[in-house]
C-alpha cells in the first residue's frame, strides 16, 4: 500500500505563531521583553523549543553557552504552549484536502513528528484534525525520534502502508536527514516559515502547492 508521510510543523501547518508566543511567555516570567519575533523567527519555531530558546538567550545574553538556561526554560515553554495551542496555528492552504484527495485514491498517510505526543494531541484536536490521518507518530511514541528512520518507518507500518512504496514531506534538515536515513524520497515543501531557502537542502522534489501532491505521489509511487 502506498503511503505518504508529513511532517507536522511547517509542512502541513504553520504552528510558528503559537510557538513563539510560548518562548516569549518564557523570557517575560524572566522579566524580559519578547527577544522573538512573528513572522520573521518562524524558521527557529519550526526547528522547537531549544531553538527557540537558545535564540531568544543569545539576543538578551550574546553568544555563550546558555544550556543551563534552555533546559530550565524547556518544560514552562511547553507548558505555556498546551494552555494556548491554536490561537495563531491554521493548517496551509489545501493540506487537508490533498490528504482526503490521496486517502480517496488510495495513498494511506500519516504524521511523524518531533512534536511531543501530548502537544500533538491537543493540536490536533484543537483543529478538528485527529481523524484525518491514518497513522501519528510523535517524538515520545517510540524511544528515538526523527532523523533516526524508525519513526518514518512505524508511521508507514501503523498506517498500513510498506517502506519502498512511500515518502516523506517535510521541511527541515532534520526531515531531510530522515528521509535519507529511510531510504525514500524527499519532498520539501517552500511555504513554510523557512520560504525559499528550504530547498538549498537535500530533496528531491519540491512542493510549492498542496494543489501539487496528488501528481507528485502519483510521479514517486505509481498508480
């Protein structure tokens, strides 16, 4: 059974808002003003909270090691962001009628994330979206998480889907990397937070539109 597999911030929505607001929240309980800003840190959002974090630090601190900071940081940023997951998240312009498109076809689909399983749920939820997927797999649902390739592959299997007939869509070297480790094609979406500069790394095909992935999945899969 074919299958295609996304990445969830940044490939099928755009999460970045709400991200931000959580770090923001962090540096205010420090008594900082908001070291990140809305669109135009939305490339870290996507890479997580430690990212985050360790750019907000940088700009109110300079450079150094402010791991110490992060780690301590990391569980409140969490925290902040359950409380108000989807004020700001929306997901991308025909994303979810291209996965009812391929579910329609035929294509299982699933979700592999680095999201924490918890956030996952309630995003989802959040959004009206935890059925539309045939298999999710979050960053706790297994002892490793992506780039390693067992999440890849546990998303395919729980999604009733084989490993050589399925690929990733993604958004980040950490998406590239997996998909390299599993063997399968990458797909790097160009709207994301990043833009543009996405597809310097390593992909095979590019997607500029949702409107695009039924052809696309057809080109890598076969009918």
């Amino acid at each position: 059974m074919r299958c295609v597999v996304f990445d969830l911030d940044g490939t099928l929505m755009d999460t970045s808002g709400d991200l931000l607001a959580a770090a923001n929240a962090c540096f205010a309980g420090l008594g900082h003003d908001a070291p990140l800003q809305h669109p135009q840190d939305g490339g870290t959002a996507v890479r997580g909270a430690r990212a985050m974090l360790r750019l907000g630090f940088e700009r109110l601190r300079g450079a150094g090691d402010h791991e110490v900071d992060v780690d301590a940081q990391y569980q409140p940023l969490l925290d902040h962001y359950a409380r108000d997951i989807a004020r700001h998240s929306y997901f991308y312009e025909g994303a979810l009628d291209a996965v009812a498109r391929l579910r329609a076809a035929g294509f299982k689909t699933a979700i592999c994330t680095n999201k924490p399983g918890r956030l996952t749920t309630l995003l989802l939820a959040a959004l009206d979206a935890q059925d539309v997927f045939d298999a999710v797999i979050s960053a706790d649902t297994l002892t490793v998480s992506k780039p390693d390739p067992a999440p890849f592959h546990a998303a395919v299997s729980r999604a009733g889907g084989v490993a050589d007939r399925a690929f990733l869509v993604g958004d980040t070297q950490t998406d590239s990397d997996t998909a390299r480790a599993a063997g399968v094609p990458m797909v790097m979406v160009s709207f994301g937070p990043s833009g543009h500069a996405v597809l310097d790394l390593d992909h095979d095909v590019a997607l500029h539109r949702y409107t695009d992935l039924d052809r696309i999945a057809v080109d890598l899969l076969g009918r």
